[in-house]
C-alpha cells in the first residue's frame, strides 16, 4: 500500500488528514508524511474547522454529509475522518494527481 492516508474499511474508507486552518481556499496541497494536506477556508474555533471539513469531504467525494464522521483529532491539526459509500481507488484516484 504506498498511500497510507487512505485505508479501505469494510463499506468505506478511512483518511488520515492534515489540516491547515485559515486559508484562502479550501484544497488538497499534498500528503505530508501518511497524511493527506488539506488547506481549509474555516477558523479554528468553535468546531468551524470541522464541519467545514466534513462538508468539503462530502462533496468532493459526493456522499452524504452523514457519511462523513470525524473520529479521531476533533481539537488538533491531524484528524482521522471514516467515509461511508466510497471505495479507496475511488478516493486515490480523486485527491492524488
């Protein structure tokens, strides 16, 4: 596996993502290390950053807000995000060039 930000689960995947809060616009910049770099348009504060994620998650990987949770990293930069609905070459072949 040479992507490990992105593990297959059974009926979806999970992503390991590096966020960077307060960007112009939100976009995929790289991965850095086994995470996938997202630049986010959202503050820090109050859970923004998050919903924003999840959001953008969703309609980039065109699911259901619902089938996007956030698991792990609510309050930190590195966050671990399960999608429902999607398989992993889906997901590669839409976040890496």
């Amino acid at each position: 596996m040479s992507d490990p930000w992105c593990t297959a689960l059974a009926g979806g995947v999970r992503l390991a993502v590096q966020i960077t809060p307060n960007a112009r616009k939100t976009e995929v910049v790289g991965v850095l290390g086994d995470a996938l770099k997202i630049k986010l348009q959202a503050q820090p504060v109050e859970g923004q950053a998050n919903a924003a994620l999840v959001k953008w998650l969703a309609k980039e990987l065109k699911v259901a807000r619902g089938a996007v949770v956030l698991t792990h990293g609510a309050t930190g930069r590195r966050k671990l995000v399960e999608v429902r609905g999607v398989e992993r070459e889906a997901v590669l072949r839409h976040f890496t060039p």
